[in-house]
C-alpha cells in the first residue's frame, strides 16, 4: 500500500517549501468532492487530465498553504471513483487519529 498513502507525505511538503526549483505546469483539475477536514488538512478527490492515459481521479491532502500532492491515483472510472473513495475515507481516518496523539502531528 505505499503507493497509495505516503507516510512522511508532511515531511515531504515541509522540504517543498524551502525548495527553489521553477514550479511545475498545472494540469487543469476539477474537485470532485471532499471527503473532510482534520485540522487544517481538507482530503478531497479531483479529476484530471493524464496525458497518455485520459482523466484520472486523485485523492489529494489540501493545507492553507496548497496541495501536499495527491496520496492515491486511480482512473477516471465506476471502479476508479469506488477506490479512491475508499482511499479518501482512509487517509481522513488516519488524519483523525494522528490528530488525537500528542506531540507532533508529523509522525506518519
């Protein structure tokens, strides 16, 4: 399953931050859904364009400061949208009990 939830997906995005490579093109995307917040993290699913590949859904973590990226990938279709909600509802009750440990919430 690492190729679906990521596990230092915060320590990725903080070293993001600090990076001062050229920003990549954006791909146009449409939000589908949003399967809920925890904290300032909003998981939500959004289809977009693959190039070779046609639409693909991707369940990506929001935060103010943009997308971490997406955490799943799954095709644009009935089956794709039954696996990415699946993978949305995980990663928000992940979020859900990393939440509730004390300390840092960076220990995925």
């Amino acid at each position: 399953m690492d190729n679906v939830i990521r596990p230092d997906f915060q320590r990725a995005a903080k070293a993001r931050n600090g990076d001062a490579r050229k920003p990549r093109a954006q791909t146009p995307m449409q939000y589908i859904k949003t399967y809920g917040e925890v904290g300032t993290h909003a998981v939500s699913l959004v289809r977009t364009r693959s190039g070779l590949r046609g639409d693909i859904y991707q369940v990506v973590i929001d935060t103010p400061a943009g997308q971490v990226g997406p955490v799943g990938v799954e095709p644009a279709t009935d089956d794709g949208m039954f696996d990415a909600d699946r993978v949305g509802m995980a990663v928000i009750r992940t979020l859900e009990l990393l939440a509730r440990r004390s300390g840092d919430f960076d220990v995925a």
